[in-house]
C-alpha cells in the first residue's frame, strides 16, 4: 500500500504535535496532585532541544528535508533524550520512504518512553506503509494496553489503518479464495 507522502508528513507531524501537548497537559496534572508548581502546555517550549523541534517541524511542513534533518540532530545533541526529536525525524523518514529506518526512530524513542503513543502510533503507520502487517499488529497490541489505562484517538486511528490495509488499499474487500474464483460472473 502506497501512502501519499504530503498527508503522511502532516498527519505524522500533527500527531506528534497532538501527542506532545497531551505529555505535556499530563505533566501539568502530576505536578499539581503532587503540589508542584506545573509548567503550562500553552507556554512556548523553552528548552534549546525543544524550539529546534519546532524549527525541525516548520522545515518538514516547508518540505526542506535536509534542514529538517540537519534541525533534528542539532535537537537531537541538545537533548538525547527528547522523544520528539526521534519522532520527528522517524516521521520524516517515512514519509520519504525510509520506513525501516523511520521505524528505527520510532524503536529509540520507544526505548526513553515505552509507552509514547506518538512513537508506538507512527512506528505502527510505517510498518502498514513498509507491508509489515504483522508488525503493526504488535504494535496496536501495545497501543491497546496503554489506552487501556488513559483515553486516546491512536488506538482508533491505527485500527481503522490496519482495517484498511487488510481490506486493500483502495478500500475494497481483498477477494476470498473460497468465494471468488477469480472468473467474471454471468
């Protein structure tokens, strides 16, 4: 299954973007039961890692692959440890057809958060674009156990991508070998 490149680049960005402002509207919430002080998810990131990010982001939408990258790395040196960085530049990969080395991206961020529903999310999208069904199965498994425990939209977005992969691309039922023989009918 072919995806579109430009819609794959938005629709990953805007996830991740989505999925960012909810880590960061969740931190707010343990920091206030823990009675600390919140840093609000409207304010501007203020970390060096994270306005490279944002310049990152505006290249991709900009379609400036290599600034993006060269934006990502520097966010990447300034803080190892920013998951969006490797989303980011998982993302991008994918969308320009890399998608074993997105989906490695996708695995480093995994390996700071376990559970980052923009990483487990888009690692599932690029194993459905690299034909990887299996892949993306597991994937939806550990995204079915996280929203298990907190509400999210990645658990119906990737189940609806694999119920239209398994279907075909065009949306189409793939004919079963049991009731199409393949013949026209009369």
């Amino acid at each position: 299954m072919k995806l579109p490149v430009k819609s794959i680049q938005i629709g990953l960005l805007c996830t991740l973007l989505l999925t960012a402002t909810e880590a960061a509207i969740a931190a707010d919430s343990t920091a206030l039961n823990a009675g600390k002080e919140p840093q609000s998810a409207t304010k501007p990131i203020a970390d060096a890692s994270g306005r490279l990010v944002e310049m990152a982001s505006a290249a991709v939408l900009a379609e400036d692959e290599i600034g993006a990258i060269r934006l990502f790395h520097q966010a990447m040196v300034a803080n190892p440890r920013n998951i969006a960085v490797y989303n980011g530049l998982g993302s991008l990969h994918v969308a320009h057809g890399r998608y074993q080395l997105g989906i490695k991206y996708f695995d480093t961020a995994l390996k700071i958060d376990q559970v980052d529903l923009g990483a487990l999310e888009a690692k599932a999208m690029a194993q459905l674009a690299a034909q990887n069904i299996s892949g993306a199965h597991e994937s939806f498994a550990i995204i079915q156990k996280v929203c298990a425990v907190r509400s999210c939209d990645a658990m119906s977005r990737v189940q609806a991508a694999i119920g239209e992969f398994e279907n075909g691309a065009d949306g189409d039922p793939q004919p079963d070998a049991e009731t199409d023989s393949g013949t026209t009918p009369n």
